[in-house]
C-alpha cells in the first residue's frame, strides 16, 4: 500500500482531494491499470488516503528520459480514453 503524506496540512487535504477525484474518475476507464483506492480520511487534521501500489516504476522516475515526441503521445492516448 501507498500512503502519501504531506507536512502541510492545508495542502495535503487539496492534494489528496484532487488525487481522491482523480483515482474515481479513471477507475476501469483508461487501457492501463490505475490503483485502486482503499480508503481516505483524517486523522488529528491530517488527510490522508490508501491505494493499492502498481507493478512497474513511477512515471516520476522515467519521465524525463521519455522523448517530446513520445510524450505527446502518452497524454494524446491517456486524454482520449
């Protein structure tokens, strides 16, 4: 399991608001697996979320060795799904 956290509490609820909506809205809709969220809360202030961890490497980690070119045709493909 994944368990992001922030230290800015104000942030890290928007954060993982956007992540939280994000998550919903590409559950089964895109050709790739995305993780599945297991559940989100607060504790003390602190928001937090749960979520399945993927095979593979983070796109963080191998983004900047992917060429413009290949970009653009990651996030056309991802944007039409």
């Amino acid at each position: 399991m994944n368990i992001p956290l922030s230290k800015s509490r104000a942030v890290s609820g928007k954060i993982l608001f956007a992540r939280n909506c994000a998550l919903a809205f590409a559950q089964g809709k895109l050709s790739i697996k995305t993780p599945d969220l297991m559940h989100t809360g607060e504790i003390d202030g602190w928001s937090y979320l749960v979520m399945t961890r993927l095979a593979g490497q983070a796109s963080r980690e191998v983004w900047a060795s992917v060429g413009q070119r290949d970009r653009l045709e990651i996030v056309s493909r991802l944007g039409w799904q």
